[in-house]
C-alpha cells in the first residue's frame, strides 16, 4: 500500500487543548486534503458502508480513517444480523461498526429497518397482526439500542418495483399489511428516536422514471399530511448500460424541493481510468448543486471488498491506491491533493463562555470566528467531563467519541464566514454532581 509522509501527516490527529481560561487559541486549519474534511468544506459529509469483519486490517482501517467522515455499516444492522430469532436481537457486529465510527468522530447511518431481503424466514412466515407487531417491535429494538448515536436512518428500503408501473414491490409488509406498512414504519421510527433523520432509500431512482416519480409522490403525500420523513436516499450503483442520469441533478432538486434533505447513499461507478473519474465528478457535482444534498456514501472502502468487485467500482483499488475517480471526487469537493497539510491561510478561533448556570444544569455556548480569511466551514471539539451529559444542542451538527464524552461540532446552517465574522452554537448540560469545565478544542477550518 502506498503511504506517503504527506497521507501519514493526514491521519495524525489533533491534540484537544484545555479551556483554563474559557478560551481556545486560534488554530490554522489543515487542508482539506481528503474526502471527509473536502465535503465538511462544503457542508457535507463523505461517508463509506463499513463491514465489521474488515476492520481489523491495518489498510482497511487506516483509509477508513482518514478519508470518511460517516458511516454505514454493511450488513450488520439489517434484519437478519439484528433479530435472527424472532424477540432475540443481536447487535455484537453493528456495535462494532458504530464504536469505531465514533471514535473516530464519524457521523453514522442505520441501514437498514424493513426491507424484503435479508429478512430471517420467521418473519414471512408471520399473519398480518403478528407481522405488524414484529415490525414495530424491531423497529423499536433496533432504535432503542442506537438512540442518539445515529444521524440518519434508512427506515424503508427498496419498497418499490423496477420498470414502468411505478407499483409497490411484493414482500411480506406490502402484501400482508398493504401501502400503509411505510408510513406505519415512519412513524414508529420517530416515536423511537426523535432527534434522527429518517429517510426513504431506493435504487434506479436516480433520474426523473416511473419508479422515482411513484416515490416522489409518496414522498410529498406525507409531508402533506405531516408523516415524519426527513430524507430520500438515492443509491447511486451505476455503469456502462446504466450510465449517470443527465437529468441526476434536476431529480435531486425535486425532491429537495418537496422540503426533504438528499443523500447519495450507496454509491459505486464500475469502470476505471478518466471515465469512472468523470461520473465520479458529476454526482459530486450533481449533488453540490442542490443545496439539501446533505452526504454521499460510497458502498465500500476498496474495490476488493465491492460486492461489484468485478467491475472495480470505488475510489481505492485493492491495494489501496488512491484511483482517478478519488482525485476526480476530491477536486470536485474544492479539495487539495497536494502540499504540506497546515499551510492553508483559512483559519479561526473557538471561544468558551457559559451563558446561564442553575443547580442541577447549565448552558454553554462556543463562538467561531473567522481569520483574516473568509472561511467555507468550520469544525471544532467540546469535552465534557463525566458524570456531566449533554442534554440538547443547537446551531451545530454534532458527532461523538470518546464515551460520549468528546463532541464534534460542524456547522448545521451557519459556515461560511466572512473575514472576522462570527457565529455560536450552544449546549445544555445537565451538572450530575459536577461543575467542571468543558475544554474547547482546535478550530478546523477551510
């Protein structure tokens, strides 16, 4: 594997420093100089699917680590890893996957809650009001382990048929519990974890078809009707007989549109050389041009891990080798391939003050402000100490490591800055006993 003293700079992390005096120094940002700090640059996040048996491996972990800022575990949430036997869940795998991700502060998403494959054949074999409770019943199992560590959730996942009629997908939910099985699913989910995204995700939905448009009129029926959806996910596996749609963007945008977030969520492009470079830049492109395209995940770290492997489909190759495509990507996302990491001119400060206090809780408040540069994005981070625990945050997307401890704050809205400008998020902290301090970390921007 090639591993350069410029990739190895890349992966060193930075030092949190305490906050004796309520403040933090002023700290020049690195270059976004991989895929995950280049889509923080631009307000989003460069995810990647995780498969836990993977980790282990130097190579696999390392890229992982450096380059992706989210995470989709593989397989390892799905029904049939989750609930084998019907009551008896098992998460030792996707525990796994989400420790990692956090740790290293990545954003994770759920994949996936009720889909008709990978399903445990207990669950065809249940009548309709048995189905309906098992439904919920996972849902609600599977949530309740992960609430509050989850971004997005993909709740539904493939619920609709390929071609023209734009019909629903034969399964065991459509058939026993009927089109109202999705919405029943939507809302379960929001009574289950509040605070997450939860999306409708689906393939060959890319461009404006049949199948695209029957889930854009589900989508804009319940925001009508205010059923909780806060995201559509648009797989993305593409190749030669099934090219990048000329019309991806204008799909994204009418979704969007209908008052929903969009995320590129599985993506892969077979092929190799300038070509699968050029496709790799037009969804990156595609997806920077519509404002609520929050992400884009590549389904896999290295092609020799690709259920498409065959058609070598992602960003690394086998040896981990950076591909055309990954340079494509991270030119398209405004980054720097090259040069010494910390040289940038883009650079701001994180100021601490506490803005109420109370017995039992208080509310903090962090200000970034720009340098003599104006900035496109920013990232800072906020330790607590324990028993302390964070009980709401606002004007900030936010990631957690270290115990939940230690939180990564983006920008949700508020980014970009002029030359000395500035902006705040908060936090309310429940005390648990413990008046302590939280240290503010280095403030990243680009």
């Amino acid at each position: 594997m090639r591993m350069t003293l410029l990739r190895l700079s890349r992966a060193a992390t930075a030092g949190l420093v305490a906050a004796a005096a309520l403040t933090a120094a002023a700290h020049t940002a690195e270059a976004a100089d991989t895929l995950g700090s280049a889509a923080a640059g631009q307000g989003r996040y460069f995810g990647t699917a995780v498969a836990a048996n993977h980790l282990g491996e130097t190579d696999y972990a390392a890229t992982l680590n450096r380059e992706f800022n989210s995470a989709t575990p593989e397989n390892e949430m799905k029904w049939d890893a989750t609930e084998p036997s019907r009551g008896t869940f098992t998460f030792t795998a996707a525990d796994q996957v989400v420790n990692h991700a956090r740790s290293q502060g990545m954003d994770v998403r759920g994949h996936t809650l009720v889909w008709h494959s990978q399903l445990p054949s207990w669950v065809g074999g249940l009548g309709a009001a048995e189905l309906r409770t098992a439904m919920n019943g996972h849902i609600n199992g599977v949530m309740g382990r992960y609430k509050g560590r989850i971004h997005s959730w993909d709740v539904v996942n493939e619920a609709f048929q390929d071609g023209g009629s734009g019909a629903r997908r034969s399964s065991p939910f459509q058939d026993k519990l009927g089109d109202g099985f999705i919405e029943e699913a939507f809302r379960t989910a929001r009574a289950a974890d509040p605070a997450a995204k939860l999306c409708y995700n689906d393939y060959n939905t890319d461009g404006v078809n049949a199948k695209s448009t029957a889930v854009y009129t589900m989508v804009k029926d319940f925001k009508s009707r205010g059923v909780p959806i806060d995201c559509v996910g648009f797989q993305g596996h593409f190749n030669s007989a099934s090219p990048v749609p000329s019309d991806f963007r204008a799909n994204l945008q009418r979704f969007a549109d209908l008052g929903v977030d969009v995320q590129i969520t599985e993506l892969d492009i077979e092929g190799s050389g300038t070509a699968q470079a050029d496709s790799y830049a037009d969804v990156v492109e595609a997806c920077l041009a519509v404002d609520r395209c929050t992400g884009i995940t590549v389904w896999g770290v290295t092609d020799k891990y690709s259920w498409r492997s065959g058609g070598t489909p992602l960003l690394f190759d086998g040896d981990y080798d950076e591909k055309p495509a990954y340079d494509a990507v991270l030119t398209a996302l405004g980054g720097d391939g090259g040069g010494d990491p910390g040289n940038g001119t883009a650079s701001c400060t994180a100021t601490y003050s506490r803005t109420a206090d109370w017995n039992s809780g208080y509310n903090g408040q962090v200000t970034i402000t720009a340098g003599s540069e104006p900035i496109g994005s920013w990232t800072t981070t906020v330790t607590f100490t324990s028993p302390q625990q964070v009980q709401a945050t606002w004007n900030a997307t936010t990631a957690w490591a270290g115990g939940g401890n230690v939180m990564t704050a983006r920008p949700s809205w508020n980014g970009t800055l002029a030359a000395g400008a500035s902006t705040s998020f908060g936090f309310t902290v429940a005390k648990n006993g413990s008046d302590a301090v939280p240290a503010v970390g280095a403030c990243t921007a680009s």
